[in-house]
C-alpha cells in the first residue's frame, strides 16, 4: 500500500510535542523531595505556578507550520496532572487537556497524550516510592526484595547521570547544575499495584472523557515494570481504535502496539537510526527536543540541525516529533520556537516528497550506485509514485559544488532529473559508464538536497 492511502500514524510526517517540564531551575533528574515542596502550599496541596498553558495559542502555532499530529504532555514524571482528574488532588486548577482536545478538533490536527507511565512523583505515592531524590524511581516495578527496586533505580539514575555528561560534553550544552543531588535510601512500602490501578483509571478518564487519537506512553520496560504491559492489555481490549505508541519501544517487539517510538537528539544518531530501521515493517517514530536538550530549553545555534535530523527519519520512513517546551506563563520559548517555524515553512514545500514516498529496498547506508564529490553529504532514496527521489542529506551544512555519478549499470534508463520543490530540471552527461550531474552550490539546500530521478 502506498503512503497515501495510510492513516497519518502509519507513513512519516512531523509533530510537535508540547512540554511542561522545563522549569527554571530544575533539571531532568531532579530531587523531588525538594520540588514537591516547593510547590505546596503550608496545608500541603499543590501550590501551582506553571508552566500553564496557551492552548489556543499552541494550537495556531501547529497549524501555522503544518504539523501532521501533534501531542501534549497531560502528566511528566512529576505526575502533576494538566486536567480535571478525580483521582489525585495534584492537579491543574485549569483543565487543559479539555482546552487541546477541543482546540486540535477544531483545527483539524491528530492528536496525543503524553503519558509518564514509568515514574511518577505524585506526593500520593510518596510512602510507595522507591526513590524520593531522583526522577527515575521505579514505583510499579515488581520484585520479591524492596530493597532491590531502590537499588535499581539508584543505578539507572546513575546511568542517567552519564549519558547526560557525555551529551554535555560532545554537544557543548550550557548545562551547569548538578545532575543530582546526594540521595537518600528511605524506608517505602511496596504497593506496585496502588500505582498500577492509578495508571488504568486514568487512560479510562484520558480516554473516555476527551477522546484523543492516541496515547504516548513513557516509556517501555520490562516484565518487571509492569505498568508497560497492563497497558498495553487494556487498551487493546478496551480502546483498539486508540492509537498506542511507546517510548523506547523502537527496538523492541511489543505484543501490542500501533507504532513504535524512541529517540534522537542529534544529526550522528538520526543518521545511524535512519539506516537501522529504514526497512522497518513496522511504523516507528523518533523524538528529540528542538532546544539544546529537554531542560535546556535554548536555542541550537544552527537552526538546521533540527531540519537534518527530521529529515533523515522522514526520508528513511519514519516520523519526527520535536520536543517544543513551554515557559512558566504559557509562552513557548522563542529561540526553539522559531527554529521549528522555519523548519514548517521548509517542510510544507516538501511534504508530499516524505509523506507519500516509501524507502527503496537496499543494505547499507548509501543509494547502491551513487557516488559523491564530497563525503560531508549522505544519500538516501525512496520511491515516489514511479519515480525515485534521492535526498543529499547536508550532513554539516555546508554550500559547495556537488558532482553526483551514476553508475549506468543501475541508472543506465535515466530520462529526466528534477530538483525538488523547485521542479527545476537539471542538464546531465552520460560518458564513462556513468550519469554525470553536476550541482552548483546555489542549488544546495542546508539541509536536505532532493533530485528526482524520472526514468524511461
């Protein structure tokens, strides 16, 4: 089936994840024994300050630069609650998953719920937390020993901490806190089903009361972790129509599920992930923030890197969803903002040429028979209606002349090349075995560079 007759869960397309949990001040990994306080009142109820929401606002913007989906982060790991829950007091005082549902039908967007399944620091669930210092604290995971939950998650937190290190050090991210705090072992009662419980009466209200297209849960686990999988088994015998997709579940094989998900923040990662999993059965879907990172809500210095990193996963067959965080009054942060409004004038021109194409069959990560002049650029090619496009990825954003060969032994029926969106047809030479295109630099998009090769 080509991409055009599929629903917009199962070929590629861009989205817009709108986040909640970049505070000033706090970072990912976070001690919630201090940011629990620090958002109640003296009684001890939630005391909230933002980030609130702009919803009509949020939602003009998605429509403004042509998302195909998008989702809203409706409880992070702080487990704050952005809608009229009745089954926990740490909530919005203003329903706003009401305000995105009715604002995204409105407008005519396919729509998500982000849902943190896996941590969730809710003061409720303080006597059954494993871990009150660090964000991952895993509250449903079963175990015949207490003490190896907190152990455990003491250790991913701790993994946690280094691949962050290592993202701030390759990436030079302006990240200056700590990365957490000394921890403390606490004494916690093991109840994974009280959180358990909570998780599936609150999918049913998710669901029943506001209706979404789908739900991204976060994230995928283990056996252990079984909030992963009584989910996976409610909605499915519940909600089928309800699309369901998981964080890190891209490299797993789910008993259920519609499309699998997972992440790249980087150029070098979208590359390598774009070449494992172009052939994918499956729809899958990757995500990454369009700041610096998820709590650095900077700009990038280079507004294309966030164009290559989209359009590598799009042009391999998958779809891009941006991390878009939000400012304590509603506001999006501007740099990260613009970036992605560029990056929607950019990809309405172009939305037919990943939308509706569908990858070419080859190994390795190169167009079979395609040399280049320059190594800073990557090829990747897909089939669009009975034509084949090859997209020059830019890999460093560079402006330079391009020779492009084409061995005749494959191209040998080369009728016609076209640059894309502009349907500029481009003179070429065959001599010495080979269908020789020349690309002058002004032809070179900072991104991604598209030629369709029309044949006899």
């Amino acid at each position: 089936m080509e991409n055009k007759e599929k629903s917009w869960w199962e070929k590629p397309g861009f989205s817009i994840m709108y986040q909640i949990e970049a505070r000033p001040g706090w970072f990912w990994n976070r001690n919630y024994d201090k940011f629990n306080a620090s958002m109640m009142d003296d009684k001890g109820n939630l005391k909230f300050n933002g980030p609130f929401c702009k919803m009509k606002k949020w939602i003009q913007f998605s429509k403004r630069v042509g998302v195909d989906y998008h989702i809203f982060e409706v409880k992070w790991h702080d487990g704050i609650c952005y809608w009229d829950t009745k089954y926990t007091k740490w909530k919005t005082p203003e329903d706003y998953v009401k305000d995105f549902s009715e604002e995204s039908k409105k407008a005519g967007i396919p729509f998500l719920y982000y849902y943190s399944s896996i941590f969730d620091h809710n003061p409720d669930f303080d006597n059954i937390q494993p871990l009150r210092g660090v964000t991952p604290s895993f509250i449903a995971r079963h175990d015949e020993v207490k003490e190896n939950i907190a152990k455990y998650s003491m250790g991913f937190a701790e993994l946690i901490r280094d691949m962050f290190k290592i993202q701030v050090e390759e990436r030079e991210i302006p990240y200056t806190a700590k990365y957490f705090d000394d921890v403390e072992f606490h004494d916690f009662t093991y109840n994974p089903k009280k959180y358990e419980d909570y998780v599936l009466n609150q999918l049913k209200e998710l669901i029943d009361i506001y209706h979404p297209d789908g739900m991204w849960m976060d994230w995928y686990w283990g056996a252990d972790e079984a909030t992963t999988f009584l989910v996976m088994e409610f909605m499915e015998k519940n909600y089928p129509n309800t699309i369901l997709t998981y964080n890190v579940s891209i490299d797993r094989r789910p008993r259920y599920i519609h499309y699998l998900s997972g992440e790249a923040h980087d150029v070098n990662t979208a590359w390598k992930s774009g070449k494992k999993y172009r052939r994918k059965k499956k729809p899958w879907e990757l995500c990454g923030p369009a700041a610096y990172g998820w709590d650095v809500p900077q700009a990038r210095p280079d507004p294309y890197e966030i164009f290559r990193i989209a359009a590598i996963i799009m042009a391999s067959g998958g779809k891009y969803c941006f991390g878009l965080p939000s400012q304590m009054n509603g506001e999006l942060y501007p740099g990260p903002a613009e970036n992605v409004e560029m990056f929607g004038k950019w990809y309405k021109l172009r939305r037919d040429l990943f939308t509706k194409a569908i990858p070419m069959k080859y190994k390795g990560d190169k167009v079979p028979g395609i040399e280049l002049s320059e190594k800073e650029f990557g090829t990747i090619g897909t089939i669009y209606d009975s034509d084949n496009l090859i997209h020059l990825v830019n890999l460093k954003g560079l402006k330079k002349d391009i020779t492009i060969n084409f061995s005749q032994q494959l191209w040998a029926d080369v009728n016609k090349i076209t640059l894309e969106p502009h349907k500029k047809e481009l003179d070429f030479a065959k001599k010495n075995g080979y269908v020789v295109l020349l690309l002058g630099k002004d032809d070179i998009d900072l991104a991604d560079t598209i030629i369709r090769i029309s044949k006899k």
